[in-house]
C-alpha cells in the first residue's frame, strides 16, 4: 500500500484536513472573530470531502485489481 503514490496523496490529504481543524479551533479558542471561525470549519468539511472520496476511490481500485 505504502509504494502506490496515490498512498502519499491521501496521507497529505488527511494531514491538510487536520491541520485546518486545527487551525480553526485556535481560532475559536482564542476568542476571535466567529464568522473566520466558521468559514475555517466550512473549509474544513470541503477539504474533508476531498479526503474521503480520495480514500474510497483507492480502496475500489485497489479491490478492482488496480495497482
């Protein structure tokens, strides 16, 4: 699993997710402006969209015989 590229765009994928979390819950946490904070959290379910359609596409082409 770890030899297929597509692995490492996944990984990077997930890393973005958590680090925009936790971007935004600073952002909360330190009281500042909540309408940054909520666009930072809507952010947040875009990007994680994107990591789990890139995770269920692997796990089909690797079941479909994909490399």
């Amino acid at each position: 699993m770890a030899d297929d590229p597509f692995f490492y765009v996944i990984v990077a994928a997930c890393l973005v997710v958590g680090g925009i979390l936790a971007w935004g819950l600073r952002t909360f946490q330190s009281g500042g402006d909540s309408k940054k904070a909520n666009k930072i959290m809507q952010l947040r379910i875009l990007a994680q969209f994107i990591a789990v359609i890139l995770i269920v596409a692997f796990a089909y082409f690797k079941t479909q015989g994909g490399s």
